[in-house]
C-alpha cells in the first residue's frame, strides 16, 4: 500500500443500464509531475474522476489514492483537491465570501480565501459576484477552491476551457510549480494540444478504455516520420523509392511523393548519392495530436458519459 499521494486505477468499469462508461481501465498516476487524462468526449474520463472521488461507485475493480478509497481518508478535503464539470457557484456571492463558505468545511480559517484569491491571479476580483465572472475567471475560481485545503492530490478535469492565451500561459505554469512542490496532478482534456506543453505523463482513453500510458517523451516518440519531396524526375524519382523500399503515398502528381517512416536527412543523402534532382525536400511532423487522434479515432465516438454535463459548467469539489 503506497500513502504517497500516488493515484490508481486498477481494473476499473462502470456500466450504466446497458452503457459500458467505462471499461476494465488501469493506470497509474505519479506525484511530482502532470498527468495529463485525455479522451474525446464521452470516452469515461469524468465518470473515472467521480469513481475516484467516491461519487459514483464501480461496477467492478478500484480507484485509490495514496493507496486507500476517497471514503476512507481521514481528511479528504485536505488531500485531495478537485474540480468537476458543473456549476455550483451562487451567482450572488463574491469571490472571497465563495471561498469562505467553503473554509469551515476543509478545516481552514477564512484567511485562507485571500491566500488562494491571490495565488490564482482574482485578486481585484475578491468582491466582485461571481454572477458577473467570465468561464475563465469562474475556472480560476474552481482552482481556488480546490486548494484551499492545500491538498497533496490535484483533480482537474478541463481547466483551461475558457481561458484566454494569457490564461492558459499561467495555468501551465501553475500546474507545472505545484507539481514541482511534490503533489500529484492530473489533467483532464478532450484537446492534447491544450496540456501538451504543460504533462509529464499521458494516460488516453477511448469508448471508457485504456489506449496509451506513458511519459510525453515516449508518445512523441511513436510518431512516425514523413518527408515530402518534389523531383523534376519523377521516373529517378519512382526508381530510387523502389530500390530503397521506401513508403511512398502519392497526390495524383508523379513527380511529388509522400515517403512513410523516413527522414528527410535519408531522403537527401540517397537522392544525391543517386543523382536524382530534388526541388523540394520537407520532413512532415504529424504532431501529437495527429498521434492522439491515431490512439483513439479520428471521430468523437460513443454516448455522452451518465451524469456529466454540459461543456462550460464548473462543479467544485473542495
């Protein structure tokens, strides 16, 4: 049994009626770095959020943190900290009174509110009604709420929906201090591109199962190479493809290829030692997120999970 804060998931579904949410899902989830939970929508990742938060039982397996149930940690508002699609801010109420509210219940003392008000950026907006708030400024509000226990463990599940380029700049680095710090994080989104400069870690999923874990690191470097080339030649061209057994998907033009699982440096160095005349030699990065849509289809699949909500909407979990 591990009490580190270390987040896990073993063999974990969850069926409602007839819907299979999530599906014999395992993984784990380190402290110290970004863990970045990723999935189309309707793939599981809100319903796994909740299972691990103990408000939505399993059908079978577990989800543990620091090696027990949400349930059986003595002060759970003070380990863990999340923050869930919906919306349970009183439009009526400021910022600081919000954040008060909140105070008795994780055991902290009002003072508290202004610490976190401060530490995430709503400093001239402590008075103002959260009625009036921007997305942004109501997701910034939901981090606030969730480390007002200072918790060691960070549940986020979409927090840069909303934010504005600069919002999204310090939201990155906020995470990646905090992780810094020694606390578990992780990071739900639908889109890599929005936490692909922010994780340390991936965990993917699909229709409610596991598609890819690993570090960042090692999911770059699964995509695979491509190089464009342009030949005035297109029959030395075909000729030093087929000789070097090459990939090669065409664009209805013979003089243009493009080559699969090689680089552009292989490329040059064969077509000069060949003498076939390039006119246009570019490598094609695929990117992440072409990877990403790889891993778990290139259409958004499946219901929408039981229970969740519409995008947009913030619910807190102190």
């Amino acid at each position: 049994m591990t009490s580190d804060g270390t987040i896990l998931v073993e063999h974990l579904s969850k069926s409602f009626g007839t819907v299979r949410a999530v599906d014999d899902l395992s993984f784990q989830v380190t402290p110290g770095r970004v863990t970045g939970f990723l999935g189309p929508n309707g793939a599981g990742k809100t319903t796994t959020l909740r299972m691990l938060l103990g408000l939505v039982r399993p059908t079978s397996g577990a989800a543990t943190i620091g090696g027990r149930t949400y349930g059986q940690i003595t002060r759970p508002l003070k380990t863990v900290g999340a923050a869930l699609e919906a919306s349970s801010f009183h439009p009526g109420r400021t910022a600081r009174d919000h954040l008060r509210l909140f105070a008795p219940q994780v055991g902290v003392p009002d003072a508290r509110a202004d610490e976190v008000i401060d530490l995430v950026g709503l400093s001239d907006a402590r008075d103002r009604r959260v009625g009036v708030f921007s997305l942004g400024m109501r997701q910034r509000l939901a981090l606030a709420t969730t480390l007002l226990g200072d918790p060691r463990v960070l549940l986020l599940d979409e927090p840069a929906n909303g934010l504005d380029p600069e919002g999204i700049r310090w939201l990155r680095g906020f995470l990646r201090a905090l992780a810094g710090e020694g606390r578990t994080i992780l990071v739900s989104s639908h889109v890599l591109s929005e936490v692909e400069q922010t994780v340390d870690d991936v965990v993917i999923i699909a229709r409610g199962r596991l598609a890819h874990a690993s570090s960042l690191a090692e999911l770059a470097g699964m995509a695979a190479p491509r190089v464009r080339v342009v030949s005035p030649d297109p029959d030395g061209l075909a000729a030093l493809v087929e000789r070097s057994g090459w990939r090669r998907t065409d664009a209805g033009d013979p003089r243009v290829a493009q080559l699969l699982d090689v680089t552009a440096a292989t490329v040059g160095a064969a077509a000069f030692a060949a003498g076939v005349e390039l006119h246009e030699l570019a490598a094609q990065d695929p990117g992440l997120e072409g990877l990403f849509l790889k891993l778990v289809g290139s259409t958004e699949a499946g219901p929408v999970e039981p229970g969740s909500v519409p995008p947009g909407s913030v619910e807190v979990s102190a």
